[in-house]
C-alpha cells in the first residue's frame, strides 16, 4: 500500500532530523510530526488488513 511506504519514508526521514536538531523547540515539533507519522502507519496497516479480509455473504 502506497501510505505505508510514504509514512515509513516520512518516520525514517524525521527520526533523522530528530537526532541532527539541536534546537530543543524544533526538536519537540519533529517529535509530534513523528508521533503523527507513526499513527498514520498504524492506521495504514489496520486499513491494509481489513481489506484483505474475505468478504461473507449474508
């Protein structure tokens, strides 16, 4: 799926940035885009999974 790949670039790239910042300010804001990233590639796997389900019929 093309979000999960997007949002693992995007955790990797912050991760990155996180640990070059030294400004604490700007650290603490890639923290909350990284935490944001993170719940989007959460949401993408659970979105992943419940598609690959079988349908039933009813």
């Amino acid at each position: 799926m093309f979000e999960i790949f997007i949002a693992k670039a995007n955790i990797e790239n912050f991760r990155g940035l996180i640990s070059r910042e030294n400004d604490p300010a700007k650290k603490e804001i890639l923290k909350e885009l990284l935490t944001i990233e993170e719940d989007k590639l959460a949401a993408a796997h659970v979105a992943s999974s419940i598609q690959s389900f079988p349908k039933r019929d009813h």
